[in-house]
C-alpha cells in the first residue's frame, strides 16, 4: 500500500518539477538593462551562442555593468556598452550564428580579432546585415524599443576613427549610465 502512494506521489511529483525546471531554465534566458533613460529586456540565444550568453550572464551576476556608460552612439547603427579600459575578464572566442543584426540586436563588440570579444556590447539601433556572419549575436530586444531609440537620440560628439575614418564612435554629450543589469 505504501508502494502505491509514493508512487501516486512521485507521478505527481515529477510533472510539477518539470515545469519548475522550465521555468527555471526560462528565467535566466532573459536580462534587463536598466538605464538611467529607461529599461531594455533582452532574450538570450543560448543555443547559438552559449558561451557568450555565459559570460554577459556571469559579468551581470557580479555587478560588473554597474556604473558604466553607453560610451559610442551612433543614430541609426548601434549603442555600445562595457568598458573600453583593458580589463582582467577572459575573452570569447566567436560564436557567429544565423541571428541578423536587426534593429535590438545584442551583440558582442570586439576589436579586429574575432575572438577578442570580452566585456562590451552593442545593441543595434537600426538593421545592420553589413555585421552579419561577422559579430556575435547573442540576443534580441524584446521590451523597450522606446529607450533603444531615445538612448540613439541623445546629443553626441562625432568622433571618426580608423586610416580613411569611417569608423563613427560618437560619444555621448551626458553619459547614459547603466544602474543595473538583471537576469531572470
């Protein structure tokens, strides 16, 4: 008789854990960035790009976003993130996917070498096909466009870079801090 009650139990035990174990899953597949503009809700590509997806989700968890700015806007090409101070964090190899550079594309910046990528990231303020299959894509706006767009719009200084500057790395006239990252 006990036999048939723990089994009751666990047959109702385990769907019920399943569904916790999707959620779980589901919870951390999914991060906020809040600005002092506003939040921005990105859901991660895990499949396609997991270690970087990793790492953005190790770098938040420790606080590592915190205070840093979106220190290049460019209206109609991308919003950047992190640091561009040489830092300590570990780099990752590139994960190129079949993920476009859409308007709200997340990205992960990197200089020339395509497993240079670390700390910084994009997001794409308008489709960008000329980085596909170049940059890592490892998410996609899905709340928020309102403050993608207000974040392109601030007043910035133009800065052109590279040996025929054509490299646009536009500052922000007032930074654009961001106050948090969570996942969840």
């Amino acid at each position: 008789m006990e036999w048939k009650i723990i089994m009751r139990f666990v047959h109702l035990l385990l769907p019920a854990l399943a569904c916790l174990i999707s959620l779980s899953t589901q919870a951390e597949n999914r991060v906020t960035i809040e600005t002092d503009m506003g939040n921005m809700t990105f859901e991660f590509f895990p499949d396609e790009a997991p270690k970087t997806v990793a790492n953005f989700q190790h770098l938040a968890q420790t606080g590592w976003y915190e205070g840093k700015a979106f220190y290049r806007v460019v209206k109609g090409h991308v919003i950047q993130a992190g640091s561009m101070d040489e830092n300590n964090e570990p780099t990752v190899v590139a994960e190129f996917n079949g993920h476009p550079h859409i308007k709200g594309a997340l990205g992960l910046a990197r200089d020339e070498d395509p497993n240079s990528g670390s700390t910084e990231f994009y997001i794409c303020h308008q489709a960008r096909p000329h980085l596909d299959g170049r940059y890592t894509v490892f998410g996609q706006l899905v709340e928020g466009e309102a403050v993608l767009d207000a974040i392109a719009n601030v007043a910035v200084t133009e800065k052109w870079y590279g040996d025929d500057k054509k490299i646009a790395f536009h500052e922000p006239q007032k930074s654009v801090l961001i106050k948090a990252v969570r996942l969840h």
